[in-house]
C-alpha cells in the first residue's frame, strides 16, 4: 500500500481542516485549494 502518499493526505487534511476552523479569512482561499485539488485529482 502506498503509506506515504496516504501519510501526505493526512498532513494535508489536517491542514486544510486547522485553516478552515483555525481562521475563518483564510476560509475562500482554502475552498479555492479545494475545488483545484479535487479537479486535478478526479482527472
């Protein structure tokens, strides 16, 4: 299994979660981060 890869989607989850709860400026970008993340990970 790739445990690295699923270990980099951690630290990247928690870090979207932390910038999403943690401060709520930041909130449009991170939703940006998002919507670009999930098209080029769907594709």
């Amino acid at each position: 299994m790739k445990k690295g890869v699923y270990s980099i989607g951690k630290i990247i989850f928690l870090s979207i979660f932390v910038a999403i709860y943690g401060t709520p400026r930041r909130r449009p970008f991170v939703s940006g981060y998002i919507l670009i993340d999930n098209r080029s990970g769907t594709s």
